[in-house]
C-alpha cells in the first residue's frame, strides 16, 4: 500500500534491491531496469559490480540518442575517407623495388652519353635529397647550407686522389672522418638554435666552406681541383655503381626513419619542448640527424668528384643547397619515395625543357609553383603508421 503523498508511478522501496528476474514496476519507462542492473546484480546508488557492459544495455537496444555508432564507424573515426587505389598504391611495398628496376632498365632505353651523363647526375641528386631528408625531414632542422657536406666529401676525395695517387675507393673511409667531423664542429655550436635562427646560420656555414675552398692552394682555389680518378670504366659502368649505391643510401635512410632514433627525430620535428620533457636528449638527437645528414652528402660528393673527374667551388654554391631543399619539400618531407621522386624531377626538369633555351627556367619555376599550389603537402606526402590505423 502506499503513503498518502507517494507517487504511485515510482518503485517502491523493494524495487533497487530487485533482481534481474524481477519485473518491471508499473509505470517504469521501459529498459530502465536492463540499463541499471548490472549482469548479476546492481545497487541503489547505480554503481553496478557487474561487467561494464550492462551500462550499455542489452544486445540490440539503442543509445539514447537513437543512433548505434557501428564498427566500421569505429574504424573510420579520425579519417575524413576512405582510402582511395591513389593511397594504396603510395602506400604500396614494392613501389621501391619497381623504381629501382626502371633505374635498372633505363640505359637500355637510351644509352647514350648525353643520358647517361643526365641519369647520373639525377641519381647522384637522389643521394643528396635521401640525406637532407633526414635533417629537415624527419627532425625538422631547416639547413640553408647543405652543400657544405656536399663539397667536404668532393674536395676530400678529390685531394687525397690527386696529390697522394690513391684509388678513389681508397679515400672513402677519409671521407667518413671528414664528413662527421664538419658535421659535429658545424651542427655542435649551431643546433642549439631553432627555427629561422638555424636557417641563418647554417647559410653562412655553407657559404664559409665554399669561400674556403676558394682560397686554399691545396683545393686548387678558384680552379679546383682536376684529373680525379673514375671509380668504374665507362659511363654504363659507372651509372649502375651510381644506382647500386645510391638504392642502398636511400633503403639505409628509410630504415633509419623507421627505427628508434627515427621516432626520436620525429617527436623533436612535432614539439621539442614536449619530446625533452619525456626524456628524449633533443641536443643529441638532432645532432645524430645532423651528422648521419653530413655523411649521406659526403658520399654523394665522391660520387660527385668521380661523375665530373674535377670539381671547383662554383658547383657548392648556396643555390645548389637551395635546389635540394627544394626536392625534399616537392616531394613530400619525411616521406623517402616523394624526397626521390622530387630529386629527379628537379633533376631532369631543366633538362627536358632545355630545346626553351633562355625560357626553360622561367617554365621551370612556373611549373614548380603550380604543383606547389595542387600538392601543397608534396608529390607523395609522408603518411604516418598511426593515422593508417
């Protein structure tokens, strides 16, 4: 019986304490005892020692908005779409292995001096894009004076060739201790600097190798040096040295953005100040990027001296620092395949629009900035594992 002022819709008393067997009490709404018991048993407070689940309700009861969020819904949150055949095939393997086989094959299509000289050359330009890659790339140091490293390796290879008659190989490991020491007394002073400030000081350093190259009697000064030894006889032999090793620079350069160092660098690309509070040594990270950056240009500078037999500080200038720049950003920064992609097609761009004559590089930067426009994020942008999932 119920008290003069009581509702006699509400449950009565003996209703919480009510098993799942119970029925409903008149006027209840209805699901209302299946949304607060729990799979066994529930309490008056609400807070159930069943599973979590039975806050959900039975199987096939809907939210109280009247909309069931399904599993593909799930799966989809956080992408704007569905992945497209363009997505899947960036994201593809064997997309690596299918551009060193039309590397491979290329010579047979035209092998002439002309091309193979022009093939070389892009392929060596790969080498230096693979290596900025990982300094603006994956750690996000912005480096105006890339051809410094570039011009180490030449000048160091090309000296120790010359004056001391030395195979070319043989100067390699010389190279190695070159390349790292340039990068550890230029990026040691300098990496503690962010931003713009970075950008500055990196430009003057290029251009204070460049100079000094100039002035010094044992790189030749404004002549260079000349009469550097070939690494392989013939322009086809060399051009397969060329892409074998460079093919390896470029899979050694991806791995190492995929290991643990490589995710230090991209915590440091994302927010330095975030990724030091976590415990990552931001200093030597960026340092490590710097001097695995050195090296890549270093061995691209044998490459260099071996491809030309002579080199001179006019080809170290700011604007080819500027030219590799501008091949990782086309391409797509951080991303391997858009960095190659990118190097060729600034490569070998002049050099098909060459018949223009005066015009071929005003073309050029027209059509670079157009594709800027339609690819703002790059030819083939990196895409990240966790916003694949």
């Amino acid at each position: 019986m119920k008290g003069p002022g009581q509702d006699p819709a509400a449950p009565g008393p003996d209703s919480a304490l009510s098993g799942p067997d119970s029925p409903p009490q008149a006027g209840s709404p209805p699901g209302s005892d299946s949304a607060l018991s729990g799979s066994g048993s529930s309490s008056g407070s609400g807070s159930g020692s069943g599973s979590p689940s039975g806050l959900a309700g039975p199987a096939g009861a809907e939210p109280p908005g009247g909309s069931r969020t399904t599993g593909s819904e799930v799966r989809l949150r956080g992408t704007t779409k569905p992945p497209t055949v363009a997505s899947r095939l960036l994201q593809n393997r064997w997309a690596g292995l299918a551009g060193l086989l039309v590397a491979l094959l290329a010579p047979f299509v035209n092998a002439t001096p002309y091309a193979l000289s022009v093939m070389t050359s892009a392929a060596i330009f790969v080498m230096l894009a693979a290596g900025l890659n990982i300094v603006v790339g994956y750690c996000g140091l912005l480096d105006l004076g890339y051809a410094a490293f570039f011009a180490v390796g030449a000048y160091t290879s090309g000296v120790l060739a010359t004056r001391f008659d030395l195979p070319l190989l043989a100067t390699v490991p010389a190279v190695l201790v070159a390349t790292v020491i340039a990068g550890i007394v230029i990026g040691a002073p300098t990496l503690r600097l962010r931003s713009d400030y970075l950008a500055v000081v990196t430009l003057g350093f290029g251009e204070i190798i460049r100079i000094t190259a100039n002035n010094l009697e044992v790189t030749g000064g404004p002549s260079g040096v000349y009469g550097i030894p070939h690494l392989a006889d013939g322009p086809v032999g060399f051009y397969y040295l060329t892409v074998a090793v460079v093919a390896v620079a470029v899979a050694g350069a991806a791995r190492l953005g995929r290991s643990r160092l490589g995710r230090a660098w991209r915590f440091v690309r994302e927010d330095e100040d975030a990724a030091e509070a976590m415990g990552v040594h931001t200093y030597r990270v960026k340092l490590a990027a710097y001097i695995a950056g050195a090296i890549w240009g270093g061995l691209a500078g044998v490459l260099f001296a071996a491809h030309l037999s002579a080199i001179s500080p006019a080809s170290f200038t700011f604007l080819q620092s500027a030219l590799v720049l501008m091949a990782v950003v086309l391409g797509g920064m951080g991303s391997m395949p858009g960095v190659v992609i990118g190097a060729i097609v600034i490569s070998i761009l002049p050099e098909i629009l060459r018949d223009l004559a005066d015009h071929r590089f005003f073309l050029f930067g027209v059509l670079l900035i157009v594709v800027m426009l339609l690819r703002p994020q790059g030819l083939w942008p990196a895409r990240s594992k966790e916003a694949l999932k």
